[in-house]
C-alpha cells in the first residue's frame, strides 16, 4: 500500500505531523544527580486522537498529566484533551469559547483560561478542567496570567510581553485582585515568591508578592523552572539545583532550538514536555 501510493501517505505523513509533533514529545528522563554523570535520554512521540489544530500543550508540574488545547476544525469550539499516563489514552472536556492561556496546578487540580476575544474575563476549573467558572472581575484580554504551583495565586499584568506593566494579585482565584507593584513576573510560586528575567539577562526574585525585587544571578534567556524553583531547563541544558551546575542534553529530538516554542520541567528534573514548532519539515517532505 505504501508503495502503489505514495503520494497519498504523503499527504497523510503532514497531517499526522500537524497533529502529533506540533503537540509536544514527552521524556522520561534518568536522574540528574550528579553532573559528572552521564544521563540517558528516551524520547518518544505522542498521538493526540481526533482532529482539530492544538493551540496549546502543558504538563501538570508533578508530571502526572498531560494537558492539551484543541481547536475544533470548524473553528467552533475548544476541547480540552487530558491524559493521566503520558498520552496512552485521553478524556476529552469541552472548554470555554476561545479558551487561551492555559494555567495548570501542580497535581493538574486547578486550571485558569482566558476566555473569547472581547469577553475580558477568566474561567477556572477545579475539578482538572471537567466544569468551568466565569471570574466576574475584569481581565484584559491582552493581560498576561500566570498562577503559583498550588493554586493559590494568580498575578496578572496589563501585557502579555512587557515586563514593567503594574501587576495585581488575587488569592481567592481571581474574584478580587490586589495592585502589587510595576514589574511583571516570569514564575510565581507558592507563598508570594516569583522570578523574572530582565533584558539584561539577571535573574531577580521577589518574596513578597512582587512588591520589591533583588538580583538573584545572571540566566540565558529560554529559562524554564520547576515548582519548586530547583530544576530548571534553559535550551540545551538542565540544572537540578537551581542553576548553580548545568549539565548539557546529550540527546534532543530537534536540531533548531528556535523552533521549541513552549517547555516545561518536573520538580525532579526527569520529565520534560516541548511544544516543537516543525513547520519547516513539511516543506521538505
């Protein structure tokens, strides 16, 4: 069949790259103890069932689930895709209309969505994303949303880019929120502790919600940390305590580390989630 015609599984080859590598590819990784060590890496490829175009990937940051947002092909409604055993199987869960920036807790419990274009407000799940709740209180649309590994708290910024937008609080899940200070997080953690980078490449915490920050260390610029602030996964390399020793991959699933839009890390440095962007491998196909 593969042979008599090869034009058609051609075509069939980019869709299921459309719907399946523009997703993610999940590793299991051995221990980063020491740096001396050398790991082994097992990369694999997910299939994310049905059709529709994924708008987003996450992992919940104890890496227990995995969760996907899917756009439906007649651009009418949003389905929110869950695994809890690393993509062997999915539920699928209708979303809010428009459902965008997707926030997940730590045990994947909590989850926080922008909601349509114009509507201005934000929807949260606590039940893993099986029933949503409109939050009332205003949310720009282009305001930029994140929340704190527990649950507990949500910031939010008047841009989803800049870094110097005043910044409010809500700790009851986004029904009141509380003016914090003028510089926008990258993470926010639990207990009012968050992280930002600066364009001058610092690393600055802050451990009263955002009210006054310190310079921390100097970063590369595609930072991703655990939730527990101890792991993190800059491009090509990995740190499992808190950036003080890096250990470079030895293995990674896609030449251009351009293309890696989206990244996530587990508390213990041995499970990562990438959003590839491999739009380019169509063209060669």
């Amino acid at each position: 069949m593969l042979i008599k015609n090869r034009k058609r599984v051609v075509c069939r080859g980019m869709l299921s790259l459309v719907f399946v590598f523009a997703l993610s590819a999940l590793a299991a990784l051995s221990p980063l103890v020491r740096a001396e060590e050398s790991p082994k890496y097992t990369w694999r490829d997910i299939t994310i069932p049905g059709q529709g175009n994924i708008s987003e990937s996450r992992v919940s940051l104890d890496s227990s689930k995995l969760f996907v947002l899917r756009k439906n092909l007649s651009g009418i409604g949003v389905n929110l895709l869950v695994s809890a055993d690393d993509g062997a199987s999915w539920s699928t869960f209708a979303a809010p209309e428009g459902a965008n920036g997707l926030l997940v807790s730590s045990d994947g419990s909590r989850l926080v969505v922008k909601g349509k274009h114009g509507e201005n407000a934000i929807y949260v799940s606590t039940d893993g994303g099986r029933t949503w709740t409109k939050r009332n209180q205003f949310v720009a649309d282009t305001a930029r949303v994140l929340m704190s590994p527990d649950g507990s708290t949500l910031a939010m910024c008047g841009s989803v880019t800049a870094h110097t937008d005043p910044m409010s609080v809500s700790t009851d899940g986004g029904n009141t929120w509380v003016p914090k200070g003028g510089e926008c997080p990258d993470y926010v953690f639990n207990g009012g502790k968050m992280t930002r980078r600066n364009s001058d490449r610092t690393l600055r915490q802050s451990t009263d919600y955002g009210m006054t920050w310190s310079i921390v260390r100097r970063f590369a610029d595609r930072t991703s940390f655990s939730p527990n602030g101890k792991s993190v996964f800059d491009g090509y390399y990995t740190s499992v305590d808190g950036g003080a020793n890096w250990v470079m991959l030895p293995e990674y699933p896609i030449n251009d580390i351009r293309n890696v839009v989206l990244s996530g890390i587990s508390n213990d440095g041995k499970k990562y989630l990438l959003h590839l962007m491999v739009l380019q491998l169509y063209r060669l196909l």
